[in-house]
C-alpha cells in the first residue's frame, strides 16, 4: 500500500471517529437541552407545541421539517419533534411527519444541487464537503454515504453536494435510507427527555 493510500484510509478512520463522537455529543447535547427546558418551561411548551400542532397539524410538521432538510431552514428537524411531542400528538405521527419532511427535503436539496452548480457561489461553498465526499465514496463506495451522514456535514448540505456532483439518484436513496435511524435516534431521545 503507498503512503498516499495510508494517508487516505487514516484521514477517513479520523473522520468517521470524528463523526461518532460528534454524534454521541449532539445526543448527549440534545438530551441536556430538552430535559433542562421541559423541566423549566415545560408548561409553556407544552401550550406551544398544542398551538402548533392545531393550528398547522401534521401538514406543518411535515413542510417545516422539509424546509430545514431542502434548503438549511433555520428550525432543525429536532425542533419539529419536540413541538410535536409537547402538542400532544401520538409518537408515531410525530415521527412518521417529521421523517417523511425530511426525506422531501432531502429530494429538494439534492435536485437543487444538480441546477446549483451554475453558480459560482454555490460552487465555492460546497467546495469543502465535496472533497469530504469524494474521498469518502472514491474509498467505500455507496456505503460511503450512509457513512457520510456521520460526519459533520449538515444533512441538507450532504444532499446538496451530493446532487451537485451528478450523482446518479440511487445516491440520493442511499442518503434518505441512511437518515431513517438518525431521525429515530433523535425521536428516542426526546421521547425518553421529554417524559422522564
């Protein structure tokens, strides 16, 4: 094996370490967030959360979650399950809303990607994670981008490369897949905070 081989296969056992251990901390993160504010506002959030899901239902779990996963909205898909949760809706709806926003968006910034990459902006912003890709699919393949979603990229971000470096939409697939346990595991976790 030469040294650049070496390099790249040490660069990505960094990055996928990298990757869990930010996994475990935004867990770990998420845990402390919702636990601290449903112990100290949790009546207000509670009113919140039956005022969204009155006013806007599953449909606006649904379109807020797709915006933050399509085009980097600013409310996380996290913010929609915990409003969900704290409005009463049952679990599984909550779920199933918020994951199917975010396999929308998912479909949307990866269809962006592909007509993005006319701009030059666009270009120089997604420079970065587009190497980070690169040498991720070029060493593991399709399984490289359900590895990918580890990493510290945003979702919308890794869909956005993806589409705008042409890949076929099987890889778009491969990253909706990959996001199904990743939207569970932060369903779970604000479950368990939210109600212990």
């Amino acid at each position: 094996m030469d040294a650049s081989a070496t390099a790249t296969q040490r660069e990505l056992r960094y990055e996928t370490l990298f990757a869990m251990i930010r996994l475990v901390l935004g867990l770990g993160a998420l845990i402390a967030i919702v636990s601290v504010i449903g112990w100290r506002y949790r009546g207000e959030l509670a009113s919140f959360g039956e005022w969204f899901v009155d006013r806007f239902g599953v449909g606006g779990m649904i379109a807020g979650t797709a915006l933050a996963d399509g085009v980097h909205f600013p409310l996380p898909p996290q913010f929609y399950l915990l409003t969900g949760i704290a409005g009463g809706y049952g679990g599984p709806t909550t779920f199933a809303a918020v994951l199917l926003g975010s396999e929308i968006g998912s479909l949307i910034a990866f269809s962006l990607g592909r007509f993005a990459t006319r701009s030059a902006l666009v270009e120089r912003r997604m420079a970065q994670p587009r190497k980070l890709l690169e040498r991720v699919i070029a060493k593991q393949g399709y399984f490289g981008l359900a590895v990918a979603s580890l990493l510290p990229i945003s979702f919308c971000i890794l869909c956005l490369t993806a589409g705008a470096m042409r890949l076929p939409h099987k890889a778009w697939a491969v990253l909706a897949a990959a996001r199904i346990p990743k939207v569970f595991l932060s369903y779970a976790v604000i479950v368990w905070a939210w109600h212990s």
